[in-house]
C-alpha cells in the first residue's frame, strides 16, 4: 500500500514539473519554445501507432514434458491473417487519439500561456500610446 501511495507521489510530481515546464517554456517571448514538449509528446504518439504493427503475429511455445523432464520445446510463429483498411483504421485511429490526449493538454496550455502574454502585450502597447 505504501508503495503504491509513493508511486502516486512521484508520478504527481512528475506530472507536474512537466506542466510547470509547459507554462515556463509557453511565457518565453520565442514562440517556438512553447511547442517543445507537445512536439515531443506527438512523436511519441506516433511511435506509438507505428509500432501497432509489430504485434501482428503471434509467437507461441510448446514444450513437451515428461515427468517433469522437458523433452522437446519447439516454437511456433503464428501469422495472423491481414485485416482490412477498415480493420487497421479502427485499431489505429482510437489509439492514436488516446495517445494524443497529453499533446492536447499541452497545447491547451501553450495557447492559453500565449494568449495571455498577448494580451499583456496588447495593454503595454497602449498605455505606451497613453503615454504619448
């Protein structure tokens, strides 16, 4: 139970050093900087579904014992048959998104860090026209 309860703790800081490092990176005046971390989440995301692939055949064991001896063990590779195009978007396409969902709260981020300093900027650039 304790271990579990510390797992918990560590994954919540982790998770939120990395928002904190989201909003840091969103509120540099390079835009770019911003974009680091949902760039970095996407191409996980991608490697993700590419890797869907791999799992398209089986690999089995069969191991023959007699009285507790092995005698034979001999593995099978069993191919799996090839689905179709809506088959592979159907796998695809849910896991892609799901694998998205810290892009999109990153993004979220970004935006809303942006729009701020937008409009921070916006009101320095009046009250400068003020001063004038």
């Amino acid at each position: 139970m304790i271990n579990m309860i510390i797992a918990l703790l560590v994954f919540l800081l982790f998770a939120g050093g990395i928002v904190w490092l989201q909003i840091f990176l969103s509120k540099k005046n390079n835009k770019w900087f911003g974009l680091i971390l949902p760039f970095i989440c996407l191409m996980f995301s991608l490697l993700i579904v590419l890797n869907i692939s791999t799992y398209s055949s089986i690999q089995t064991t069969v191991t023959e014992t007699v009285d507790g001896v092995v005698i034979s063990e001999e593995t099978k590779q069993i191919e799996s048959e090839k689905p179709g195009m809506l088959a592979i978007l159907g796998t695809i396409l849910p896991v892609f998104i799901i694998s998205n969902i810290p892009t999109i709260i990153l993004l979220a981020i970004y935006f809303a860090s942006r729009e701020k300093l937008n409009i921070k900027s916006q009101l320095d650039k009046m009250n400068i026209q003020d001063l004038e």
